[in-house]
C-alpha cells in the first residue's frame, strides 16, 4: 500500500446483523473525508456550472475527475506543467481520478481490446490512441489526484456469463499491473471488484483484489442496466467476502438518493455519479420523497421555494417560478442553481445517514431515510460525461 490513503472505521456494522452500515474517515494528503459520502463529479476539472467554492458550499469534501477525459483534452502533461490538477481546477481538497476504463470500453465500435489494453479512436477528433494498464496509471500519476484507480475493464451487468468472466480475468491482470506501475508514494491505488450479477464470479474477485495491497476497494460493474434489486443482491453477494477488511469501499457510478442509501446499508463507503447535476440540468430538482421538473407549466407562478428547509443559494433567495422563467429563457444561471441545489440535497442526505449511524440508528431510521430518499428509473449512465 502507498500510505496515503489511511481509513479508520468509527462505527462498525452493529453485531445484531441489521446493517452493514458503517461510519468511517479517510485521511488524504488534501484533506479528511468522512464516511458514507458521495463525491460530485467534475469530467472536464469542474462541476459543471458551479465555482469550487459553491461546490465546498454544497457539502463535497472530495470530487471525482476523468482521467479520459482530461488525457484528450487538456492533456495530462499540460496539467502537470501547471501545477497538477488541484492547482489547475482551484479545489483544495481530495480528488479522486477514475481510470479511464469506464470510458474507453463504452466507445463501443471505436474501440478494440486485447490483453494488453485498449486501442481506442477519440470521441473529440477521431485520432487513434491507447490505453494499457501502466499508460493509465502513469496519466494519473501525472494528473496527480490523492486517489488513483487501477485500469479495469467494466463490462454491462446484462452480458453473458463469458463475456463476464472474461472480462473479470483481464481486470485482475490489470490489477497486477497497474499496482507494479503506481510508483507515487503521495498518491493512493485503489483496486477494481468486477464480475456483473454473478455471486461466485463476485465473490472470486472481491477476494483476489482484497488479496493484494491497494488502498481501497473500488466495487464496479454496477449503476449500469441491472435493476435495484439485482444490485442488491449482488452487494449482498459481494461485501460479504471483504468482511474484516480495513480499506474503504467505494462502489462506482451510483447517485440516486435512494440507491445510495441501500448501498450504504449494505456496507458502502463512498459514491460517484453525474446524476445530480445532470438531472438538474435538465429542471429536474430533487426534494424530501420526490422530485420537481420546473420546466412544467404548474410552477410558472409559484412563488415558494424549492425546499423550505434548504439551504442552497436557490432555495434561500429565489422562488420556483423564477427558476421555471430561468429554464424557459435557456438562462446559465437556471443550471447553476439547479446543480447547487441537488448536490445539496445529495450531500445533506449523506450527512443524515452519517448521522444516523453515529447515533446508532440507522437500522431503525431506515424506514424514515427511505421515505425522504428520491429513486431515478433505468440505469445512470455513468459513462457519460456531466
């Protein structure tokens, strides 16, 4: 392990067996984490729309950049000169980069995989590059964020069982040789758990990943097209095999206030999605049990808040239908305050399960965290970009 990632857990799964919940805190070289939290995602070195600071406003201690992404356009060299991607983006605090795989392996017909990597033509440009293990760990190195991931290759929760097992053995592969690439003694390696909806395919690689030294545990493959039950169930199937492990587990691409939560019942640590500021973008606004499209015709003169008990910069000083008159008019403050308002929304709703769990709670405050969580139908799209 690297040493720079260190994770205490503060409040372990009750002995009961009710929950896995677990609080913690992951101590980074840019700051301290505390855990269950969701980390906004900035593809392109921000969140969409919003200044770092109404970011840190909003809740986030830790934000997800794509090392796709920033490799195509601005280039990791170039961020590198500038000072490394927390000089470059103005955020002081954690960053944690994925590793590109999600991204190169949904291209689709603009990609080709082999044992060695990944041979892919840019969604920009069409100019022909590649991904191997050791290429994706020396870009984040060069990126420089607290959190580096390991090279996998993700594969659709619906694919055959081949398809899956083949893509499993080659993550591991990658596993192997990304942690021989990762010479960053300031920067944590996090490793990949794949295997689809499989439980003994899952069960195989959350034991060879737990097996060797990185610092956390990623758990991929999921927030993809399988249903909530069968993610479920394959957290049930999986976590169960890192029991007694003390690394951090991270489960990849999931951001609906309600998957979240379950997710956290069943022993997950830490998130990503674009889904908050995506949806916002487009006039959905998330509230306790629900959700509002304010480019419907019923708020164009609603003059209540979004969320009374809100304390985003929308809901303290604007009314709905000012954000309604917002959208219509393809105004850019109609984004950010629709993105400022559901990363707050998602960010105090971890800070609720967090405090649940550190009262002891958790399992029987379930009932009331659901009834305000929000579920989005379908998969989330995680590939992409926000």
């Amino acid at each position: 392990m690297s040493g720079a990632a260190s994770f205490d857990l503060l409040a372990p799964p009750p002995a009961d067996g009710s929950t896995r919940a677990r609080l913690g805190r992951l101590t980074l070289p840019h700051g301290v984490v505390d855990t269950p939290q969701f980390m906004p995602v900035g593809t392109n070195a921000t969140v969409k729309a919003l200044h770092p600071d109404e970011v840190r406003a909003a809740g986030a201690t830790i934000l997800l950049a794509n090392t796709y992404h920033l490799y195509l356009r601005p280039g990791h060299e170039r961020i590198e000169r500038l000072g490394g991607l927390h000089t470059f983006m103005g955020w002081d605090g954690p960053i944690l980069t994925d590793s590109g795989g999600f991204q190169v392996v949904s291209l689709g017909d603009l990609r080709v995989i082999d044992d060695d990597g990944v041979t892919f033509k840019s969604h920009l440009d069409g100019s022909i590059h590649r991904f191997t293990p050791e290429h994706s760990v020396q870009v984040q190195q060069a990126l420089g964020p607290d959190i580096a991931v390991a090279f996998d290759q993700p594969v659709f929760p619906s694919s055959s069982r081949a398809v899956v097992r083949d893509a499993m053995d080659r993550t591991h592969r990658w596993a192997e040789r990304s942690l021989a690439a990762h010479t960053r003694t300031d920067q944590a390696l996090f490793g990949i758990v794949q295997g689809g909806l499989d439980p003994v395919l899952r069960a195989e690689s959350a034991r060879f990943i737990a097996s060797l030294p990185f610092d956390g545990i990623n758990i991929g493959g999921l927030a993809g097209d399988e249903t909530p039950d069968q993610r479920n169930q394959t957290l049930d199937a999986t976590i169960p095999h890192l029991d007694g492990d003390t690394r951090v587990r991270y489960l990849m691409g999931l951001g609906s206030p309600l998957d979240l939560l379950e997710a956290v019942h069943r022993g997950i640590d830490l998130f990503d999605s674009v889904l908050p500021a995506r949806v916002a973008r487009n006039g959905q606004l998330w509230i306790p049990g629900g959700r509002l499209n304010l480019r419907n015709e019923q708020y164009r003169d609603d003059p209540r808040p979004v969320q009374e008990d809100c304390p985003c910069p929308l809901c303290t000083r604007f009314s709905r239908a000012y954000l309604s008159h917002l959208f219509r008019a393809k105004e850019m403050l109609a984004y950010r305050l629709a993105t400022c308002h559901n990363l707050t929304f998602t960010l105090d709703f971890m800070d609720r399960i967090r405090a649940a769990i550190r009262a002891g709670t958790f399992p029987s405050q379930l009932p009331e965290l659901r009834s305000r969580a929000v579920r989005m139908s379908g998969g989330e799209g995680a590939a992409k970009p926000a």
